[in-house]
C-alpha cells in the first residue's frame, strides 16, 4: 500500500482529466469519485443499452457489465464497485473481478490500514461476509452490521442463528439472534443485536444486544456485561487499554459507561456517536443537553455552543488537543472548532480535516450551488463545480485540493497542491 509520503506534493495545478470528453464518448456518465490521492477520477459510464463498465482517468475497463453499482475508492487508490453480469453479483479492482460470484453484494467497506476490500453476499438466502475474495465458510438465515477490522484481518457482523416464521413471537422473544465473527458465530443468542466494534490487535469484538424484551446491554467476545439498561448504543474499544464504554439510557437520560458501570455522570437528552483520542484519555461525543439542542461533549463537560437542527463529523486534531465538528442551525451549516462556531454560514459543510499541528482546519464547502475549500474560515480563491475533502501532507507543508474546475477549467479535473504558509491561521 502507497504511504501517502510517496505521494506526489510538487505544488502546482495539475489537470488529470477532460470530464467535457466523457459527456461525448458515452450515452451516460454517473457521479464521479477521486482517490485519496487525487490522481486518478471514476465514474460508472453507460455504454449502450444495458451495458456498463468504469472510466477512470479517461479510460474505461476492459471488462464491461450488466450493472455496476457503489464505485469507491479504496485507502490504496484502487478503483472498486460492484458488478453483476448474467444476474450474478461481484467485485471488480481497477477492472478484475473476484473469482467468487454471489446472487446479490452489497455494503463495501475498507479497512484502514491495508485496503482489504469486505462486502455482505448472498446465496440460496444464506447471508455471510466475503474478505479479500474469501467468503465465510458458514451463512446465516440474515446478517447486518457488516465490520471489518481496522487490520483488515477480521470480519464480523450481527447474524440469526435460527429461521423464524412470519410472526413468530415466541421463537423470536427465546433469542434468534448473535454476532458471528470470521463466520463463528457466538454461542449465546440474544433477541437482537447491532453496531460492531473490533480491538486494534484483532483480538476482541464488542456488539450491542437485546438479552430480554427491556434489557439492554454490551457484550464482548460473548460475555455480556454484568449491567443491563433501557436503551445502548454502539460500543467502542478505547485504543489504548481495550476498556470498552458505549452510550446508554439510565434514569435521568443517556450517559456512558464504561466495562458495564456508568462512567459519565452527566445526563443528557442524546448522548451518542462518541469517539477517543488516539493516546486513549478523551472521550468525546454528541450530545444534547437539552432536547433539540446539539453539541459536543469531551470528558463529561459539554460545549456552552449549541446547534438547534444537527451536529455531524466530530474529529480530534492529531495532537488531541482539539475538536472540530460540523453543526446545522436554522437552516445553515457551519465548522465548530473547541466549542466556537466558524462566523460564515455555509449552505452545507463537509468532514473538517485537522492539519499534522492542529493549526489549521480545512474542509469542503458549498455555497450558491458552488464549491469551495475553507481554511480556518477563509475560502482559497479555487472554485469548483464540485469537489473532494483536503489532505494535508504528513509534514503540513502542504494542502491536496482536488476539484473540477470552473471558468477556463470548466468540465477540467484538477489536483492542486498549496503550499500551507499561504493559508490563514489561527
């Protein structure tokens, strides 16, 4: 996998592709999507009636379909969908197809760290997760909450175990369902089970479950925790000592706890999506202190800023001395940073993305049906038709902007690279 050291970061413009060529070669071109590193632009392209490939950088695949469906890029910048050809369904990389074929693939994920490829398949309505072109030796009557590890090592997801008839209560209330893991299933069954998530090292899997008709609770590597509660949401692993805490309804409202006791002693209206630092002592997560009224909270104590519609995206900076979210009020959308909303309104905001040093914070956004890059607030003078999120270099020195162009490059895929002592500070 290409370290993104190697990537290219001579500042400068470069134009990777015509799109304006693409309207002409094909009766139709769909959404395109751009690699991590910019150099290369996708789209599913019809060719004629009934016949599909993907275009990248102006070249189709070889290979062409009967349908192509959720294009992605991969962490490696490898171009990746879904195919279906004679009503069985694969993946295609950079144009090759697996060798297994499946009645139906659907939710794609990557790992983070190699670019392992996962999907869920079906065949003969037994459901199992297929890694790397490995599928799990054992299929279930349904699967969901498809999680692949961030080595890309190990696949789970939330199972039944037992076939149940349309409206069959009792069967259902005696626990038809539970987490299977590299296709084991656990051997507790439990009434439901949901989000997933998997330890650094491979080594533990953490599930929200439903044990009776009321209790709820998290259980890991088929323990469950000794404390059940009205209501959990999804757990997550603190990456440093595999303590496990997930958001949960006590009495008062919604709160954290950690290893099946409660840990935050807040209450709230809404507590959920929480997220660590990478050195494992923050944790942070959205919140409404009072119903209707969104914001974040680290360590217990909420942001005095609020958003009256929604807040989205939260992320810590690098050295986890920094929050940036996104948050909706009264119909616009800005960038929080620490508590304090950016001044300009913005007609939607994307994923802030923090800078190696923290200092600056860089994400797409959308004014008047255009596209720009904000930095700390300031618009760089690049406008877009559309656009990708930023990447800074792993040194901070520089900005990858990616974008198709207005203006004289107008239709015109373009990668630029901006120097960083340019761009505003805070």
């Amino acid at each position: 996998m290409k370290s993104i050291e190697d990537w290219d970061w001579a500042p400068g413009k470069k134009i990777v592709a015509d799109m304006n060529q693409w309207q002409s070669d094909y009766e139709a071109a769909e959404e395109p999507y751009v690699s991590p590193d910019g150099e290369r632009i996708a789209a599913i392209v019809k060719i004629e009636e009934e016949t599909y490939t993907v275009c990248v950088n102006g070249t189709p695949w070889e290979r062409t379909f009967d349908k192509v469906w959720s294009l992605r890029f991969s962490p490696d910048n490898r171009a990746v969908a879904l195919v279906s050809d004679t009503a069985e369904w694969s993946v295609a990389v950079d144009g090759a197809t697996w060798e297994n074929w499946f009645e139906f693939v659907w939710n794609m994920q990557f790992s983070r760290e190699n670019g392992s490829i996962a999907v869920a398949a079906q065949n003969a309505r037994s459901y199992f997760a297929v890694l790397d072109d490995a599928p799990w030796e054992s299929g279930f009557p349904s699967m969901n909450n498809l999680t692949v590890s961030k080595s890309g090592k190990t696949s789970a997801a939330a199972i039944q175990t037992i076939p149940l008839k349309e409206g069959d209560i009792f069967e259902f209330q005696k626990g038809c369902f539970s987490v299977a893991v590299n296709g084991v299933a656990w051997k507790n069954t439990f009434i439901n089970a949901w989000e997933i998530d998997i330890n650094p090292e491979d080594r533990l899997v953490a599930a929200e479950v439903r044990h009776t008709l009321y209790d709820y609770t998290i259980a890991i590597n088929d323990e469950v925790w000794p404390t059940s509660f009205s209501a959990v949401w999804r757990p997550r692993f603190n990456p440093v000592d595999n303590s496990v805490t997930a958001p949960v309804k006590v009495a008062g409202g919604w709160s954290l706890a950690k290893d099946g006791e409660l840990f935050w002693n807040g209450r709230y209206s809404q507590l959920w999506h929480h997220f660590y630092s990478s050195d494992g002592k923050k944790i942070a997560a959205i919140v409404a202190p009072q119903f209707g009224k969104w914001t974040v909270a680290e360590n217990d104590k909420a942001w005095d800023l609020r958003f009256n519609e929604v807040v989205m995206d939260p992320v810590y900076s690098p050295d986890n001395r920094h929050i940036a979210c996104t948050g909706k009020a009264d119909g616009k959308w800005y960038v929080a940073l620490d508590g304090k909303a950016w001044p300009t309104p913005y007609d939607r905001v994307w994923a802030p993305v923090f800078s190696p040093g923290g200092d600056l914070v860089a994400t797409k956004v959308e004014i008047g049906g255009k596209y720009a890059i904000a930095v700390n607030d300031k618009l760089i003078d690049i406008p877009f038709a559309n656009a990708w999120d930023p990447v800074f270099s792993p040194d901070g020195s520089k900005l990858l902007v990616k974008g198709i162009g207005t203006g004289e490059d107008e239709g015109k895929y373009c990668r630029h690279i901006l120097k960083t002592d340019t761009l505003p500070r805070r």
